[in-house]
C-alpha cells in the first residue's frame, strides 16, 4: 500500500532540556485508520503537533504525500486536517461561517454543497447559524471536526476526539470516520479508549518516553502478544494445585472453585487437550469451561507497564503544551 506520510528520525528537545521525541520513524499507508496509542506525556501530541507544523522538530524529516513539511509547507499542510483535543473555537462566530472561513483559509472555493454535508453528517445542521458560545461542550467538538474537513484533506488527525464527549457524539464519529476511509481518506487517531482502537484502527502504535515501541496490524499484534485463558469451573473445590499438574500454568480462583490455565495465543489446540486428560488423570471433575483472548488493552498495558499506563507524567506533558504555544 502506497505511503502517504513518512516521519524519519525524528527528535524534540524543548529548551528546558526535556527531550519529548527520539529518532521517530514512522510510515502511515494512504487509506488507513492508525491508531497511536501511549500514556500521558509518551509525546503522542507532540509528534502530531510537529507533523502539522505547529511545533518545530529539532531533527528528522516529515513528508506528506512527498512534500517536506518545512520545505513545502502550505502543500503538505494543505493535505492535513487536524481535531485538536482542546476547544479552540471562535465563539462569537456562526457554526456555518467559522467552518466556511476554514475552508477559506486554505484556498479552497467556496463550496456551499459540501459544507452542508459535513454539517448535516455531523448532526450540526440546525446548528448553522448559532453562534458557538451558545453550544454544548460536544457541539463545540463536532464543529473542530467539521473545521478540519472544511477543506478537503486527504489525512485526518483525530487527538483524543471523543474524550469527555456523549455516546451520540462517539456514535456519530466513528460512522463519519469510516465513511471518510471509504472516500479514500487516512486518518490517526490518538485516543484513551483502547476499545475504539480494537474496534476501528488498521494498525496500531504504541509510544512512550518519545519512542516509537512498535508499529503493528492489529490483527497481527493480537497474534503475536495475545495471550488466551481456559477457565474450568470445577465440581469441586481444591485447596491446592496437585503434584502432578505443577507443569501447566494453571492458578486456582473463587475460592478453589476455579481452575485458570493461561497459555499463549499461537499454542496448539492439543495443549488443551492433553491438559484435560491429565485433569481427568488426577481425578479433577468440572462442569463448565470458556475461554478469552486478551484484548488490546491487555496487550497495551503489558508492553508500557501498569504505573505508565495508569499515570500521567505531568512534566512531560507541561512540556508538550509550553512547545505548542511556543510553536504557534
């Protein structure tokens, strides 16, 4: 698949000394959903903000659809829309004339028919003529999207897009993301909601500390690093594992009422098998099975670490947002 963007050995240091990036690499395929993934201050908004021109790199390259992001900025800006995460908007103006300045400001003709189907597409129609400072905290997001895509753009950064956002606004995304993908559009996405990653990305990402962990399919990383768990119920309750089944990587739950056997996503279905038989073999009855997959949460957490996963590195990310203002 054709790349449409391609970071290379890209690095920030902010004048404080904190380096937020570190040689990233990184090459986004024309018509995918990528998804980045990384706990607060992994420098998720930074590598966006640099890629969009709003922060200055200190290293490293970015092209878009073959223009250099400094070299060639208002092609290779032209190519991008971007859904910050905070609410910047123009308050005082109308939800039709502050998404037909959008368009405007990147020399696109008027084109009155499109903006209304981005309006009506994101449930913001009767809205067209109120005033922004009239809208709900969600209103106000639907129309940073409907900025972004004033325009055209053939790549769409979501950062952090439905945080603190309703179920309807979610809804009413991902329907537009996917119908954008259809039309040919590449989108990345940053978001806490690992769920919505698992559900819509191509490919996923996972940084922190500035560095690029792995790039993956998803259906491939869920392969790889997803672990599965067989959960017996049993007829009777154990007080301890016996003897004889020291071998497997088996923990007993509720109370000894529950055996887990936990094993690796790529294991042969005999492992299980075998397993049974020597539950049958040591006389050990059950009245009940299921299995489960780890999910991408999982597999994310065990890749940053709990405490990074959980925690957000508030210096890091004091940094990022003193960069971003310096950049504007």
């Amino acid at each position: 698949m054709q790349t449409i963007l391609s970071v290379e050995n890209l690095s920030k240091v902010y004048a404080s000394g904190f380096r937020a990036l570190k040689h990233i690499n990184l090459e986004i395929r024309r018509g995918e959903i990528f998804a980045l993934l990384g706990p607060n201050g992994a420098g998720k908004t930074t590598l966006i903000s640099i890629i969009c021109g709003i922060v200055n790199a200190s290293e490293g390259s970015v092209h878009v659809a073959g223009h250099d992001i400094l070299t060639d900025y208002r092609a290779a800006r032209s190519l991008i829309g971007l859904v910050p995460q905070e609410l910047t908007t123009d308050a005082f103006e109308t939800v039709w004339a502050t998404v037909s300045f959008s368009r405007g400001l990147f020399g696109k003709p008027k084109n009155p028919a499109y903006v209304e189907r981005v309006l009506r597409d994101l449930s913001l129609w009767e809205k067209r003529d109120s005033k922004i400072i009239t809208l709900s905290g969600g209103m106000k997001r639907r129309v940073l999207i409907a900025k972004a895509l004033a325009h055209e753009p053939q790549i769409l950064f979501l950062d952090e897009p439905t945080a603190g956002v309703d179920v309807e606004l979610r809804r009413d995304m991902w329907r537009l993301v996917r119908g954008l993908q259809s039309s040919g559009v590449t989108i990345i996405l940053t978001t806490h909601y690992i769920d919505e990653a698992e559900e819509m990305a191509d490919r996923i990402g996972v940084i922190n500390g500035g560095e690029i962990m792995l790039v993956e399919d998803k259906a491939v990383l869920m392969h790889k690093l997803g672990r599965k768990q067989l959960t017996l119920q049993l007829e009777a309750p154990l007080a301890a594992i016996p003897p004889a089944l020291a071998g497997w990587n088996l923990e007993l739950a509720k109370g000894g009422n529950e055996l887990t056997y936990t094993y690796d996503a790529e294991s042969e279905h005999n492992d299980i098998i075998t397993l049974l038989k020597d539950l049958n073999d040591a006389g050990i009855g059950f009245k009940d099975l299921q299995t489960t997959q780890s999910s991408l949460e999982d597999i994310f957490v065990s890749l940053v670490g709990k405490e990074s996963a959980a925690a957000a590195n508030t210096a890091a990310s004091a940094e990022e947002r003193k960069g971003q203002v310096a950049g504007r």
